[in-house]
C-alpha cells in the first residue's frame, strides 16, 4: 500500500485508516528520516484504536504504553539505542510476542530481536513537504 501526505493532518488520517485493519500482536516497524511522520502516523493509528491520551515520542523513555479497554499498545523509538542487548534489560520480547500492539521507530537499531514478519512502513520525505507513506503487509 502507498499513500501520499501532503499535511501532518494527512498522515494522522492515513493512521486512522490503518488502525481497521490492526489485529492483536501486530508489530510495525517504522523508518523514516527524522521528522518525516512516525510518531504523527503511530498517533493517528493510537487515537483510531481508541487512545485519548497525548502520545509524544518515547525518544528518551525507549517505550512509552498505552491502555485501552481492547488495546495494549507499546511504541518503542530505539534512535538512542546504543546497543540491541539493551532490550533485554527491559523485557523486549515479552513485548513484542504479546497480544499488544507494537510500534517501533528505528527498527534497524534492535538487531537480531525485530520479528521477521512485522508490518514495514516507510515514510520518505518527497519535494515540497510531501510524504510517501509506504506499507509492506507480511505474506
């Protein structure tokens, strides 16, 4: 699937849209430049599941959670991740084989440990502010 974005509000509506497709235990792994659209794509996807809260990056947190009465949701950011076996220390993979929703930013950083057959969205930054939003489904 590709979308184009050419707003912030463009691309929290593509979330909206994506989040009647989730199931339970998917995992998204999101690259993009920085500042092309994760967190604002993840929020929109949040907000569709249910989740009213603010929901800021977890740059400097690793993981942020969200409950809802139907959703466990987890966004990891690992830009700061110095070294994949970190994840260890927080139960990654408890994580990531739950029934929970996970969403992780910069997935290259965790290694070994990303599931092979995760959802891949990548968001690249097109002229003048446009976003293309592309999503690999596993088969």
């Amino acid at each position: 699937m590709k979308y184009i974005s050419k707003t912030e509000q463009e691309t929290f509506e593509i979330g909206l849209k994506l989040a009647d497709k989730i199931q339970k235990g998917n995992v998204f792994l999101l690259e993009g430049s920085l500042g092309a659209g994760k967190s604002v794509l993840i929020r929109g996807i949040a907000a569709g599941l249910g989740v009213e809260e603010a929901i800021p990056s977890p740059t400097f947190t690793l993981v942020n959670e969200y409950l809802t009465p139907n959703w466990q949701i987890f966004h990891f950011d690992f830009y700061r991740l110095n070294d994949p076996y970190e994840l260890y220390e927080i139960g990654f993979e408890e994580y990531i084989y739950s029934e929970g929703i996970t969403f992780i930013e910069w997935p290259s950083k965790g290694g070994d440990l990303i599931p092979e057959n995760s959802i891949k969205i990548n968001i690249q930054i097109l002229a003048e502010g446009e976003r293309e939003i592309n999503i690999q489904w596993p088969t």
